[in-house]
C-alpha cells in the first residue's frame, strides 16, 4: 500500500516537474516568438535568392535553351562536364584562380593583423579613428570605379612608374605583363579590402579581458610578450573564423576586379574561372557549360569549407556553427 | 498539455507555410503569366483568322485597336545636331508617327548606352525575356533561330513588305534575304550593307604632314618613316612627347583604329568575323593562319618595337584610342569611309587645324594591297518574336520607316514630324533598314546636286540633311559636323570616294564565307578567338615570331580543322562565281 503511496507521489512530482518545465518552454516561447518572427523575411530572402537559383544547376546537365525552358531542353548527363575539363582554357584559369586567391587570402588576413595590433597600440584616440577610417574608405569603392582609377595609376606614364623612374627603375607595364598582374590584382584587392578584416579583428582585440593584460604587466611582460601571450591567443578564434569562411571562397578570384583589369597580353596569368564563365555564358551563350563549372566550383568550395571546418575543430578545439 | 503541443505544432506549420509560400512567391506569379502565354496563343491564332477574313493586306493599314509593340534600345547619341537636346528613343518622333499613321505604338522595355546595350540585351535573352521587335545581330539571330524564339516572316514579307523595299533586296540578287533564311523560312529583315562599305583606308593628319614636310605614303616603308616622324618630330608643336604615330585599340577588329588596314597591306586579312578566302586549291582557308599574317604581325612587332604604336594599346579599348584622337595625341589611323563623321570631326572640333586626309592602304611591296570585303554584309537583322501577336505590325513600322527615309517627300504623308529638329533620330527606331546602296546614290545625286545648285533631284530627307551641311561647309562653316557630313560622304578624295575609287579598281579580296557560324564555331569559338587575340597581342608586343606557328598548330587541333571542314561543306552548295 505504502509503496503504491509512495510510486503516486512520485509520478504526481514527475507531473509537477514537467508541468513546470512545459511551463517554462511556453514562456520562452512566447518571450522569443517575436524575434522568431523577425528572422522570417530573411528566411524568404534566402529563400529566394539562394535556394531558388539552385534549381538552375539543372542546366548543367541539359543543352540548355532559354526558350525551351528547363522542362523541355534536352537531357544530355555529363557531356558538358567533360567539355570544360577538356578545354585549353581550363586548366589555366583554374591554376590561375587557385593561385590569385591563395595569395589574397595569405596577404589578406596577414595585412589586416598587423593593422589592427598596430592600430591597437596607438594611444590617441581621435588618431586612432582617423586612421580606422581612411583604410576602411576603399572597401566601399565599385570596381568599376577603381579600374579606371587602377588603370592611370599604373599606366607607364602614371604615378607609379614616375616615382620608379626618379630612382632610375625602367617603367613596367604593370597590367599588361604577366610577371606583374597577379601581383597588381593581390596588392588591390588587399588595399581595397583590408578595412573590412581589421575592423573584425579590432573587435576581436577589445573582446579580450583587460584584467589579463593587467596580470601580465604585474608579471613582468613587457608589450611585445602581451602581444605573443594575450592578444593574439585572444583573438585566434576570429582568425580561424576568417580563415575558415575564405577557404571556402578560394576558386573565387575576384570576378569583378579581374575583368575590369585583364586584357588579351595577361590572359595566361590573369584569366580565372569566373572570367571563363562569363566568356562562355554571357559571350558566347553556352548557358550550360557555363552552368557546369559553376557547380563545379561550389563542389570544389563545399568540400574544402567542410575540410577546414573540421580541422578547426579538431586542431583548436574551434566551431563556428 | 497535448492540446497546447497541437497548437504549437500547428503554429510551427503556419509559420513554415507561409515561408514556404513566400518563398515560392516568384513561381507563383511566373504561372499565371506562362498559362497567359498560351492563352494568348490560341487567342492569336483567332486574330489571325479573323485578319485573314479581313483580308487587310494593305502595307501602311491602320489598325482599329491600337497594336503594342514592345522594344529594347541601346542609345547612341544622335548625328544630326539638328535634333532638340534630350530627345530619347521614349519620345522620339518616330513613335508618334506610328501612332498617327499605324495605330501602333512601341513601348520600350528599357534602353541603355549603346556600349551596354550588347551585355544586357544578351542578359534579356537569357532571362527568357524577348522584346517583340529588336535589331540583333549575326551571332543573336542564330542563337534565337536555334531557340525557336523568331516569328516566321516569309508570308508577311510577300504581302506586307513595300516594293521599294523589294526592289533593293533584289538589287542585291535577293542576298541578305538568303543569309536571313533557315530551312526556306525567312525569319528577319536584314539590314543590308554595300559591302564595299568596309573598305580599309588610311586616315593621316596632313597639317602635321606639312609641317614636317613629308609627302603622303605610297609604301608601307613611307608609313613607318611617317609614323616616326609623327613620334619623334613633335608634329603639334608643343614641346612635349606626347604624339602617338599609328592609332591601334586593344580590340583591334573595329572599323576604326584596327590592326586590319595595316595586315592588309602585307596581303594578310585578319578580320572579325573570321574571314575564310579562297586558298590555291580552291577550297575555303581560314584568313589568319596564313603565313602572310605571319608578316603583317612581324611588321606591326616592328612599329612597336620602334616606339610608333602606344605601347599600352593593349590594354586601351577603342574608347581610349578615340579619346587621344581627339585630343591630336594620334596622326595616324585606319579606317572606314565614316570616320569623319565620328571621331575625326570631334578632334576637328577640338583642333580647327587639324586637317585628316584620305588615302587608300600601302603595300608592303610591289603587288598592290587588296582589302577584305564581305559576299554579302548584313550588320544586323531586324527580327520578331515568335509571341509577338501582331508580327505583320512589325512589317508596317519597317515599311513606314523606309518610307520616311528612302522615299520622296515624306512630309507630304507625315508632315513635320520626320525632322530632325522635331526629334527624329535615323537609329533611334527599334527596327533599322537602309537602302544597301546609300552611299553610292547620295555620292551620286548630292554631287550632281551641289554642282547644279539644285537640291530639286534629291528623294530622301537624308539626301536633304547632307546636302545642307555639305553647303554650310563649303559656305565656310568650320565645325566638325559639317566638316564629318562632307567629307566623309561627298567629297572626291574623302571617305566615299576614295573608297570607290579602290572599289572600282577592283583591289578587294573576297570573305567567300556568309553561313551561319558552324557547330564547332559556337563551341569552340570564344576559345579559339581569345587564343587568337592573345598570341596576336603578345606577339606584336615582342614575343618571338615562333608562337605565331604554335598558334596555328593549336587552332587547327583545337577545332580549326572541323570548322574548316564545315565551312567548305557550306561553300559546295554556295559558291558565289
């Protein structure tokens, strides 16, 4: 008798609990509803612009034909594939991608690094903002606008070779040489770009607690050992962050900023995927080629962003999601 | 507690609902529209039944219900200066006159700068979203043939289509028709080119010629010594290095500032589209493979080794080229019979002195140079989408604007309205035709014209527009636009006349090839130019001579041999003599 007390009370209290814990959820949920409900139309905006074009990689496996729609073009499987990977082109452009990349990202997360420590030590304040801002100016600039701007600046009688030619250098045709390009298109890019990385990193740099800054001049250290023990331990997460997410981007070359720039002398240095893409399906209208190396890319992305991703998380014990 | 689970649960999938609806919004709305489509279809098939019962065959008739055309434009500003600031394709006077006289109206969908007009329009097209008339050129007009998207105009030719218009098509042994004809559908109005129109001359400022004393070139030797004299001998005059000698673009098959006139003169002919000439066996060769290119290449490598040609041309566009003929940093250029009429006048307007004369190509030796001409030349069709409902409409637009340009006194049928001051623009229109033989009878009658001070013989409102400026020049009048109009269309040793004079003497090399682009040519193609282009540049930048061999090793491999093959399959069945 006394046990069947006993077992009824204890599923009234396993009642109680979870009418309590029910409770709470509900109260969560009324509390988050809203926020819930803000997260919607970016749901749909994602929905439509990066779900919805996902039925285009249809295209890469059909002679695909505007008019004919993709219910009625002609199936034709794998055949597009194995022309890109056939073309002279390709092999080029995705060396050539590969590389321009490699190096933006390299240049691009180290240059931004050394800015913020830097900007970090300064003391005045009001120096400090106007520097923060002048870098982060370009980042706002179309490359449209900056070609042009690129083009004078490294034309033979522009600045550049000016001041070359004052310390008797030869003037270089940056733009039309391929020693010089991919150099150009990294150096740009990185100036044009850094801003953005910096201001991240400076962020980073404020998160860290000052108390250990504090704990490490009591011991002794002097700047450069709280640089090496504290603010760079302190923001590696943000830096495999970063690294992480452009690894996934490192067929992405810079489509914009290449097809403003090259030109037929700088074809073999200079030509990536995405200028490839837009030659085959914008020039030429071979919709479906340019189709298949686009998937063929992401494919490439997908990978190598679940491959750093895991080896963040092995190494430093590091998830971004 | 299960209830207020069901309820969570139900408002989770509304949520997700109306996301997922959201989401499909796009689709949603696109059926409609595609159900619409074939909705129209059937409808039009009644209208077209219901026409035909009307029999209404008549070329400019009047509709009862106003018919809406809907057009695309690229926007070039206009020639005549006539023509009142802000005057657009939306409010040219064309569109009122079709209105007045047709009852149809054009409604454009939207139009950009010409230089844009390529990328979007081909943007347009893959997007599905095809306007009912436009103007597209060769590579287009096979892309929507192949995609089925072209209105069949052969019936509507033979009924709707005036007889001047007729006349002109055939004066041309029915040619263009022929070239915009598929499996005996006629499925675009070419807009038909004299090909003689793309005749290669030689444009030198002979103001700085005077001024350095030298004489105008018979040789391609006498043009290099020239183009060094322009670079080295400050022909402007103001102490600077600043003068270019032989004006090249990085695009270099335009009309204007291309490697074609100078390779010409080495017999060579590089040209865009591919030229395919007559090889010593008969058969049909692809122009720039040939070792004559070899030369012309190697003497362009010489220019710009010497210094004569910008050594940045390859990476400025014509743009930028046209840019420093303006500004008189450039006293050499090749090109085309309208030159004067842009960019030259512009560089007049700039510097009255500056005094472009005309000459026909050198040779690099004994045998005169010969210039590339075309079979036939149709820069572009004027085609109708297949959803168009109205195509015959499309016809009456071509045929009232032929009326207006090439028949006598549109006034009396259209009153002011086809005046350049009242806004009518000659390429405005969505649709553009021109009498093939222009050139040739304006020359002609506007000649006969200024010699009898009688303007009485004249048909066209055009014929009229040139004959005025050509007065006001030689009246005196100093502008560029005056100057251009001259120039480039009446005088003796100007543009058009020297380029009959080359014509007459017979110094053309035939384009034997006008089919439309080869399987392999589609597939290949953008490869095959962009390798071309590229060895081209490099080479006249300085790369050894020997990647010009490699180059047509590869192009062969790469493709070359199967578009040679189906070029001459094509050439069994259409030799022209």
């Amino acid at each position: 008798m006394e046990n069947v007390v006993a077992k009824n009370e204890q599923i009234n209290k396993e009642l109680l609990q979870r009418e309590r814990k029910n409770k709470a959820r509900r109260n969560r949920l009324a509390l988050e509803l809203p926020l819930h409900i803000m997260l919607i139309p970016g749901i749909i905006v994602t929905l439509i612009y990066a779900y919805g074009p996902m039925f285009g990689i249809i295209m890469a496996f059909q002679k695909f034909n505007p008019s004919l729609g993709f219910t009625g073009s002609k199936w034709v499987g794998l055949k597009n594939f194995r022309f890109i990977f056939h073309l002279p082109d390709f092999s080029q452009a995705f060396k050539n991608s590969l590389y321009i990349s490699l190096l933006k990202i390299i240049v691009g997360l180290m240059v931004p690094l050394i800015l913020s420590l830097l900007i970090n030590e300064v003391s005045k304040n009001w120096f400090k903002k106007f520097v923060q801002t002048s870098i982060f100016i370009p980042y706002f600039l179309s490359w449209a606008v900056l070609g042009g701007i690129i083009f004078e600046i490294f034309s033979l009688k522009g600045p550049v070779n000016l001041m070359l030619g004052r310390i008797g250098i030869e003037p270089i045709y940056f733009l039309g040489d391929n020693k010089w390009f991919p150099f150009i298109l990294v150096t740009t890019d990185v100036w044009k770009s850094m801003g953005y990385n910096m201001v991240v990193f400076l962020a980073a740099i404020t998160n860290i607690n000052p108390s250990l800054y504090e704990a490490a001049a009591v011991d002794g250290a002097n700047r450069w050992k709280q640089t090496f023990h504290i603010t760079l331990p302190g923001m590696m997460p943000i830096i495999i962050l970063i690294c992480t997410l452009s690894i996934g981007s490192i067929l992405n070359a810079g489509f914009e900023q290449v097809l403003m720039l090259y030109s037929p002398p700088v074809f073999r240095s200079g030509d990536i995927i995405d200028t490839l893409v837009y030659r085959l399906g914008l020039i030429d209208g071979q919709l479906s080629p340019a189709a298949a190396v686009g998937l063929f890319k992401s494919l490439i992305s997908l990978t190598l962003v679940s491959i750093s991703y895991y080896l963040a998380y092995k190494v430093s014990d590091y998830r971004i999601f | 507690m299960k209830k207020r689970r069901v309820v969570a649960m139900i408002m989770f999938i509304l949520i997700m609902t109306s996301v997922f609806f959201a989401g499909c919004k796009k689709e949603v709305s696109n059926t409609p529209e595609e159900t619409g489509k074939t909705e129209n279809q059937s409808q039009e098939t009644e209208k077209k039944a219901e026409e035909e019962a009307k029999k209404d065959t008549d070329p400019y008739g009047k509709y009862d219900e106003q018919v809406v055309l809907t057009a695309v434009g690229g926007v070039r500003p206009p020639e005549q200066p006539e023509v009142p600031a802000g005057t657009t394709p939306e409010n040219q006077s064309f569109i009122k006159i079709c209105e007045d006289t047709l009852n149809v109206t054009i409604e454009y969908l939207w139009t950009v700068p010409d230089e844009q007009f390529e990328q979007k329009f081909k943007l347009s097209l893959a997007s599905g979203d095809v306007p009912d008339i436009m103007k597209v050129s060769q590579q287009q007009f096979d892309e929507l043939i192949e995609a089925g998207a072209l209105a069949d105009l052969t019936d509507i030719y033979e009924t709707y289509a005036i007889p001047e218009m007729k006349a002109d098509y055939e004066g041309l042994d029915n040619v263009p028709l022929k070239a915009a004809t598929r499996d005996g559908k006629l499925y675009g109005m070419p807009y038909a080119v004299d090909p003689h129109q793309e005749i290669q001359l030689l444009w030198i400022r002979a103001d700085w010629l005077k001024k350095l004393n030298l004489d105008p070139p018979k040789t391609i030797e006498d043009l290099e010594k020239i183009a060094e004299a322009f670079v080295k001998n400050d022909p402007d005059g103001n102490g600077k290095d600043d003068t270019y000698g032989l004006g090249i673009a990085k695009d270099f098959y335009s009309g204007i500032a291309s490697i074609k006139g100078f390779a010409q003169g080495f017999h060579a002919y590089p040209a865009w589209p591919e030229a395919w000439i007559k090889g010593s066996d008969g058969t049909l060769v692809f122009s720039e493979i040939q070792p004559e290119m070899k030369e012309a290449l190697l003497g362009l490598q010489n220019m710009y080794q010497k210094g004569l040609i910008d050594r940045e041309f390859a990476t400025k566009d014509l743009g930028k080229v046209v840019e420093d003929i303006v500004a008189g940093k450039i006293g050499i250029v090749y090109g085309e019979w309208w030159v004067p009429a842009w960019p030259l006048n512009l560089n007049k307007d700039n510097e009255p002195e500056a005094d472009w004369k005309c000459y026909p190509i050198v040779s690099a030796d004994d045998k005169p140079a010969l210039t590339k001409v075309n079979r036939v030349n149709v820069p572009a069709y004027n085609v109708v989408s297949k959803n168009c409902k109205n195509p015959e409409a499309a016809m009456k637009v071509m045929n009232v604007y032929w009326d207006i340009l090439f028949n006598k006194d549109p006034e009396s049928r259209y009153g002011d309205l086809v005046k350049a001051e009242n806004g009518f623009v000659n390429h405005y229109p969505p649709i553009y035709n021109y009498m093939a033989m222009t050139q040739e009878n304006n020359y002609k009658l506007i000649n006969e014209a200024l010699k009898n001070n009688d303007p009485s013989t004249l048909i066209s409102s055009e014929q009229k527009n040139i004959y005025e400026s050509s007065q006001k020049y030689l009246g005196g009048d100093q502008s560029g636009s005056s100057w251009g109009f001259y120039f480039s269309r009446i005088e003796e040793n100007g543009g058009w006349g020297t380029t009959r004079k080359v014509r007459d003497a017979g110094h053309l090399m035939y384009n034997e090839y006008f089919g439309p682009a080869t399987p392999t040519q589609v597939e290949k193609g953008s490869t095959l130019e962009k390798m071309k282009v590229e060895t081209f540049t490099r080479i006249i930048m300085g790369a050894p001579i020997e990647e010009f061999d490699k180059f047509v090793t590869d192009w062969k491999k790469l493709g070359g041999d199967d578009i040679t093959a189906e070029v001459n399959e094509w050439y069994k069945d259409n030799k022209m003599n």
